[in-house]
C-alpha cells in the first residue's frame, strides 16, 4: 500500500477516472477478476452483503462472474466505494492495473495515459520505476520532480557469455551488473530503452568505441571474431548457425541488418511469471530485437542435453528447459528452435535463410 496521506485529491474526479479505465476493455487483463481484485482487497477476510456467502469473494463470484447480477461500475463505485475510499486504498488498485503480471506492455501505456490525465490535477504522476524484458514497473511521482528525470533511460545487455553460468546478488540486474563474476566473459552493452531495434552496425560502432579504434572493415572483422569466442564450448551448429546469418544477409541489409547475438544473460521478473522466488536467470543461444516489444530468442535444440552422463534419456531435464521456454515466451520473447539436424544438413544455409526471410516480412524489416 502506498503512503500518501499528503497527496491532495479534492480536484481528481475518482468516479469519472474509474468510468474511463472501465471503457477501455477488461479492467483484470490477463487474471481473473477475483484474483485481480485480491491485489487491492482482502476479499476473503471482508464480511459477505448476502446471507448465502460469508465472504465477500462469495459475493462477487455469484454476482458478476458466475451471474452477472451486478455490472463493473456498481462492483467498484457501490459495493468497494472506491470514490470515498482511502487514498492509499485507491493508488493501490491504480497499481495493479497497470501492473506487468495483468496486462503486457502494449495495453499498459494506454491506461497509464488516462491515470495519468486523472493524476496531473493532484500533483502527481506515474512513471517508470523500473524496466526489464520491456515490461514496466510503475511508481507515483510528484510533478515538480519531473524535469530532473532523466530524459532517456538505458538498459544493460549482456551478451556474447563466455561462462554458462553467472550469479547476481539479490536485487536486480540494472543494479547488480557489476557484481557479475568474470566480468571479462562477457560484453555489456547499453541501449536505450525507446529505441526501435538493435542493429549490427549500431554494435560494430560501439565496439569500435570500446576499443579506440576506427570504424572500418578490419574494426567489424575484430568484432566478429570477439563474438565466435562462445563458440568454442559449444556445439558447431551455434557458429554455423552464426555464420550463415551474417553471409545472407550482411551486405544486403547493410545498415539495416538487426543485430543477432549469441550467449545472451536474460533475467525473467519473477512478477511477470507469477512466482514469489527470486528473479528467473537464463542464458539463451541467441537473441534479436527488433522493437522495444519485438524480442526474438532463437534455441539451437542440442539432444545431449536431455540425457545424463551415460546418454540415457532424462524426462526432467527436458521438462525444466521447456518450462524455461515458457516463462520466456510469457516475458514477451518470441522462442524459436532449429535442431542440430537441420543445421548439419547440406540445405542449412538455406533453411536459416529461409527462417529469417519470413521473420524480416513479418516485422517489415527491408535491406537498405
């Protein structure tokens, strides 16, 4: 709950801003209404109005999900009184409207944009506390604090892991990156968080920076070589798969080319899966994003790592990379597999050719 017993609401239309929140669709998003409502009330704690339930969970599980007796606006103005409630009791349920575990980040901007209309005339505004797999996490600001927000915000990415494994202390990764071990396994590179997509020439240059040198074909050719050194654990399908991206498509696409990156450290908000342990850590093949919601992991799917020492089969650790493949997917990453098979056949180049064609004409990514 928050602490605002200064923040003044005489001039915030609390009923007009909850009418308008409900007309922009389902205010619980992706969780069911009981579920949704429980981020702001105790329903199974508050008495039931009908003598039938004894809590107010009963109540509202007859009323509107199971009958639909009562509609949204009576649920929030009458039975809550949202419109008298405690201040701290409002912000909260604002909170969770917007909150990464109900709704991905393409609906949030549009009901922070009507808070925030609502907000502006007590003084305050939501902004964005924290950032990561482009999910937002929003928090409530005074206005007079705005101008000394910084104007752009940048996050850190990881890639190109020489090590399988890396450990970061509790908190988050923004604010634990350099407690990282071995930090020279790895390359951070940092992007600002609006930006479109993450293109090749756009890490050849910053690259070119990190080492003081010009930008010029010796200066990518360095680069390249940087990013095979993960390969060299790993199964050849990860270089050749690597490799025949850049030759299809780096002097066509010039400028243009996304970038793809390989042995990319992901950290997965524990709140956007649901689950109250620490925040989730993967390190996937590789990585390309081509809008800020637009994230592409690529798997090279390797049978040696469903089967022990011994090569016979283990069910549990093909479940456990499953289950890490759908947390990526609820993280708002789009997961893709090629096998080993494909890529030691004599068509890989244009089977990877062909994949890639199709993922370009379906985000309207063109050559220069």
């Amino acid at each position: 709950m928050y602490s605002l017993s200064s923040l003044s609401l005489k001039m915030l239309d609390r009923r007009a801003l909850i009418d308008e929140l409900l007309a922009l669709g389902d205010i619980a998003g992706r969780l069911d209404l009981l579920n949704f409502l429980r981020y702001t009330w105790d329903l199974d704690s508050m008495p039931s109005t009908d003598y039938r339930f004894s809590t107010a969970a009963g109540d509202i599980w007859d009323h509107i999900v199971s009958e639909q007796h009562w509609s949204y606006a009576y649920l929030f103005h009458e039975y809550f009184d949202l419109d008298n409630a405690p201040e701290s009791q409002f912000f909260c349920f604002l909170e969770s409207i917007i909150h990464p575990v109900v709704r991905p980040p393409e609906e949030q901007q549009k009901y922070v944009e009507v808070i925030n209309k609502y907000l502006s005339q007590a003084g305050y505004h939501l902004l964005v506390k924290e950032e990561s797999a482009g999910y937002k996490f929003y928090h409530l600001q005074t206005l007079d604090l705005l101008p000394s927000l910084p104007s752009e915000r940048f996050e850190k990415l990881i890639f190109a892991c020489k090590e399988n494994k890396f450990k970061v202390s509790e908190g988050s990764l923004q604010s634990n990156i350099s407690k990282l071990a071995h930090l020279e396994s790895f390359l951070i590179y940092e992007w600002p968080v609006s930006s479109s997509s993450l293109l090749w020439i756009e890490l050849v240059d910053w690259w070119a920076k990190q080492q003081n040198l010009s930008l010029s074909i010796a200066t990518e050719r360095s680069f390249y070589q940087r990013l095979r050194l993960p390969f060299l654990t790993k199964p050849r399908s990860h270089r050749l798969f690597f490799e025949l991206y850049l030759k299809a498509f780096r002097f066509q696409y010039k400028e243009n080319l996304p970038a793809l990156l390989p042995q990319v450290y992901l950290q997965i908000p524990s709140a956007i899966v649901g689950s109250l342990e620490p925040d989730r850590e993967q390190i996937v093949h590789f990585l390309m994003r081509l809008s800020e919601h637009q994230k592409i992991v690529i798997h090279i799917d390797d049978p040696h790592a469903y089967v022990d020492e011994r090569g016979k089969y283990q069910p549990h650790k093909h479940a456990e990379i499953q289950a890490q493949n759908r947390e990526l997917g609820i993280a708002g990453y789009e997961v893709y597999f090629f096998t080993e098979a494909e890529l030691r056949n004599p068509e890989a180049g244009a089977i990877v050719e062909q994949f890639f064609r199709q993922l370009f004409q379906k985000y309207e990514v063109k050559p220069n």
